[in-house]
C-alpha cells in the first residue's frame, strides 16, 4: 500500500529543540485530558461490574494500585492518539500549533512501524533524562533518537503553509 504524500510538500528545515519541546509540551496536556476520561470511563465500567462498594474495599485495600489491564489500556490508547496523528496527517494536536510535522524523507506519511518505534523510543529517551531528545543538539542533521531509529524526520513548516 502506497503511503500518502502529505501537503504541503518542499524542501523544509529540521525543526529545533525549543519548537519540539513547546509542541510535546501541549501535546502532553492533551494526552493527561485523554487518560483522565479513559480512567473514567475504565472505573464507572468496573463500578457497573462489581458494584461501587466492592470497588471501594478493593481501592481501600490497595488491590487495584498499579492495575496491569488499566496500564496496558492507557498505553495503548496513549499510542494511538500518536499512531493516528503522525501516519495520516503527520501532526499531532501540538505539532499543528508549532507548524511541526513527522514525514519520511521523501514527504510521505510514517507508516504504523515506525509510529510504534517512535513512541517506544520517545518514552526511552525521556526516561534518559531527555538525552534522547538533547542527541538532536550534536547530530549534524538535528535528529533526535526517535527520528533515527524510526527513519523519520520532523521539519518545520513555514508560517504561511502550516494550519492554524
């Protein structure tokens, strides 16, 4: 399947430190937004199963700290508000604002392998105190370890081309 040129297409510059941190930033707080109501949405389904008072014992007794099927539905979830962003349009919420883009070198949109790879490395390069996201600072081509490791590149589009 072919993968879909994004628009506007050109020749545009890697995008810098700041800008990527401003879009992370509020991406961010669009992705606590939409944990806050898939944990919600999890409790009131898990209320309407085994009841609000057996709930609350469980809560109380810590039995539902670190809940390994919650875990792994935020995660996932987490995912594919990127994976959709980043394969169709190539902007998340954030990105948009910043005028930012993922696309592949040749200005196609990132497939779902490399969305999963960038996710799965930009959680690592945070949890190295961000050096994955510091790397872009000594790389010639300004890419961050998420950028390499995916073969995807995030540019930055000129002011009169990038949504508002």
């Amino acid at each position: 399947m072919p993968k879909p040129v994004l628009k506007p297409q050109g020749d545009f510059p890697a995008a810098g430190l700041p800008r990527r941190l401003a879009a992370v930033f509020y991406d961010f707080l669009l992705c606590i937004a939409l944990l806050i109501v898939v944990t919600f949405i999890y409790k009131l389904i898990q209320m309407g199963i085994i009841g609000s008072d057996r709930l609350r014992q469980l809560s109380d007794a810590g039995a539902l700290d670190g809940d390994p099927l919650l875990s792994t539905l935020l995660f996932f979830c987490l995912f594919g508000f990127f994976a959709k962003f980043w394969t169709h349009n190539g902007q998340t919420l954030g990105m948009q604002v910043w005028g930012l883009r993922i696309q592949n070198a040749d200005g196609t949109a990132i497939d779902l392998w490399q969305a999963l790879l960038r996710f799965l490395i930009a959680i690592a390069s945070g949890l190295c105190l961000g050096l994955g996201y510091l790397w872009m600072l000594w790389d010639k081509q300004g890419r961050t370890w998420q950028d390499m490791y995916s073969s995807s590149q995030v540019v930055r589009l000129p002011k009169s081309l990038h949504k508002k």
